[in-house]
C-alpha cells in the first residue's frame, strides 16, 4: 500500500525544490557587512557620479574660499546634500547598487578574482 506524499520520489522531488529555494535565497541573502558597509559604499559612488554637477561647485567652491569655505559654501553645501540624499533615500537606487553588488559577488564566487583586477587591463607581451 502507498500513501500519498510519502513515497520516495515525492520526498525526493520536494527535497530538490526545497534545495533549488535555498540556494537562489543563498544567492540572495546579504550579511550585516554587505548590507550596511558594501552596498552603501556602492550607493556613496554612484550617488558622487550622478551628483557630480553638485560636487564640482561644492569643491570649487572650497578652492575659491579657503578658511571662510564653511561660511561661503553653504549654498554649494546644500545642494550637495540635497542630491545625495535624494539618491540614499531612493529604494529603487538602494535596489540597483544591491542587484550590482549581487552580480559581482556572483563573479567573484566563480572566478575568485576581485572586480577590481578583472576590469584591469592585461599586459601584452608584444
């Protein structure tokens, strides 16, 4: 006799559903570190490139000012951090640097080499 969900190859199928689930939650999943250091060091660069209108004015701002920058600046300042923080605030921006970052631990993973050295150039030997 056979009960039903007991047999071996409805045991088996659900083990390798249940296997196949955690392995793309496994790809998924981020530690304290990514979540709170890695990412938003990634949202930090990303934010500074789509920012960088604001940035240059801020930093020649500075230049121009010297000692009274802290006085003379704060217009610059401002939307400096108007911009920057419109983008840390932005879950859909949070979401592009997670998928990002997601995608070049991926690599990493596979090839063990640093997204850093990978996007180098190799030396010819010509």
């Amino acid at each position: 006799m056979m009960l039903i969900g007991n047999s071996d190859e409805s045991r088996h199928g659900n083990k390798i559903g249940m296997e196949s689930k955690k392995v793309d939650s496994a790809k998924q999943h981020l530690r304290h570190v990514e979540k709170d250091v890695l990412i938003p060091k990634i949202m930090r660069e990303k934010a500074r490139e789509r920012c960088s209108e604001q940035v240059q004015d801020f930093t020649k701002c500075c230049k121009d000012s010297g000692i009274l920058m802290v006085v003379k600046c704060r217009k610059e300042n401002s939307a400096l951090k108007e911009c920057l923080t419109a983008y840390y605030n932005d879950p859909a921006f949070y979401e592009e640097c997670k998928m990002e970052y997601l995608k070049e631990r991926e690599e990493f993973r596979k090839t063990g080499i640093p997204t850093k050295k990978r996007l180098q150039k190799l030396p010819t030997s010509m």
